[in-house]
C-alpha cells in the first residue's frame, strides 16, 4: 500500500519522512520497560537506537526538503559533500541491525539480514540523494548560490509586503500593492533567467524591497492606530515612484542598462525620508 517517495511531489501532500519518526516509538516504550525492570544497559540500547533513528528521520526529511526546493527554481545550489539520504539509510540499516542483536537477542547473522533488508526498504521507497551537474556561473561575477539567496531574501520582503497589504483597508492601495509585488516577482523571474542581472539589480533590490517593506509595514501599523489624510497621501506618493521604478527596472534589466536607474532608486529612497513614511 506504500507508494514511492515522487520527489516532484510537494512535499506538504504526503509528508514524506513523518513515518521514520513514528519507527522507534517501539524502542523508547522499551526502554521505559527496561528502566522500570532495572536493566540500565538494554534502556541504554534501546535509547540509543531510538535517537539515532529520530536522526535518520531529521536527515531524511532534510534531503527531501533540499530535492523539493531544487525542483522550484530554475538555479540550483551547489551539493555540498553530505548526502542526507544515504546518510540517513546507513544509520537506519546499522542502527536496525545492532537494536536486532543487543536488545532483541537475534544472531548476528539475522541481524545483519534485519539490517540490510532496512537499508533495501529505504532505497526502495525514498531513493537515495541525486547527483547533478551543477552550472557554474563564478565566470560572470556571481554563482548560483549567491543569486539563489538575493531571491529568496526579495522573496521574504514581498512576504512582508504582502502582509502589510492586508491590514490596509483602502482597496486602492491594496491593489496597487498587489501590483507592485506581482511585477517585482517578474524582476525576479528575470533573475533567475538570466544570473548575470543580479550584478545589476543589487541595489534595486537592496533599497527598493527594505525600503517598500519598511514604507508598506510602517503605513500599516500607523494607519490602523491612527489614520491621517496626510500620511495616506505621502505613501500613495512613493507607491506612484515606486511603481515607475519597478517598470523601469524590468526594462533596464532586460536592455542591460542599469546606470540610469541607479541614479532613480537613490531618488526615491531620499524621497522616502522626505514623505515621513520611512
């Protein structure tokens, strides 16, 4: 009835690896009995085996997580020397195979059968890690690694936007926040499209998303408390010159011209500080 783990399957559907951590409850219900009865070195066993399968099942859901995330992203991060999943089915197989002969009192040999059928069931099911080739883009001034954090970083500030936007009653200013954070996720698309735009639109992304979550979160909690005439009209004033900046900057990144622009952002953030929203 088990199926396969499907790494193009969310993760979120099937929770994969939550059954490894439901494995050992055996073993600590054994211990528990063993300390009961005053046998010190098979609760130690017990105990033992319990941790380190926890650990197979941590390490097995981090791989997951890692094949789940690659598959969302046009980039990938580089594989460092762990390999999760075959970590994990090392420490699961041995783990099974010395709990079968310390604490079960099995023969060696039918511990080690115990062992190697467990190593077998987990490649089986959850596979083991994947082995790509990972482009290097360091010849243009920026690796994988470095443009995968920037988006996801932009990616966590439009998180924050979005959520000051839904304290914000006015549907005027909602909708043209909801704008604003849809064509900033095109930038990033661009992005990840093409790496070598990351060199130019570091400071987009440096000033413009700090600054619009700084303005969006600021106005949101200020105008629930307090609502000013003055202030909504100050912040609808930056959202105009950050909505000019946000279809410039797809433009710019796209022409790969990014001078002019610069010049532009460094405009709206002193214009930010002047409006009395930043």
């Amino acid at each position: 009835m088990a199926r396969r783990y499907n790494p193009k399957t969310p993760l979120h559907s099937h929770f994969y690896g939550i059954l490894l951590f439901l494995l050992p409850l055996p073993l600590l219900l054994a211990a528990i009995i063993a300390l009961a009865q005053g046998n010190v070195m098979l609760m130690t066993v017990n105990m033992l085996g319990f941790g380190l399968i926890i650990l197979a099942a941590f390490l097995t859901r981090k791989g997951i997580l890692l094949d789940q995330q690659a598959r969302h992203r046009k980039l990938q991060r580089r594989r460092g020397k762990l390999r999760y999943r075959l970590l994990s089915a090392m420490i699961l197989a041995l783990t099974t195979a010395a709990v079968s002969w310390l604490s079960a009192r099995n023969g060696l040999f039918a511990s080690t059968a115990y062992g190697l059928v467990t190593l077998l069931a987990y490649y089986l099911y959850y596979g083991l890690d994947e082995t790509q080739n990972i482009p290097d883009y360091s010849v243009i001034g920026v690796t994988a690694e470095e443009v995968i954090d920037a988006i996801e970083d932009a990616e966590k500030k439009l998180e924050d936007i979005q959520a000051a936007r839904d304290n914000i009653p006015d549907p005027q200013l909602r909708r043209r926040l909801k704008n604003i954070i849809h064509q900033t996720h095109k930038i990033l698309d661009i992005i990840e499209n093409d790496p070598k735009d990351l060199r130019r639109a570091r400071k987009f992304l440096k000033v413009y998303l700090e600054g619009m979550r700084r303005v969006t979160t600021g106005y949101a909690a200020i105008h629930q408390d307090n609502p000013m005439p003055e202030l909504k009209q100050n912040f609808t004033n930056v959202l105009s010159s950050i909505e000019k900046i946000v279809t410039e900057q797809q433009t710019k990144l796209l022409e790969n011209d990014a001078l002019e622009l610069d010049v532009q952002i460094e405009v709206l953030e002193l214009q930010l500080k002047k409006e009395g929203v930043l």
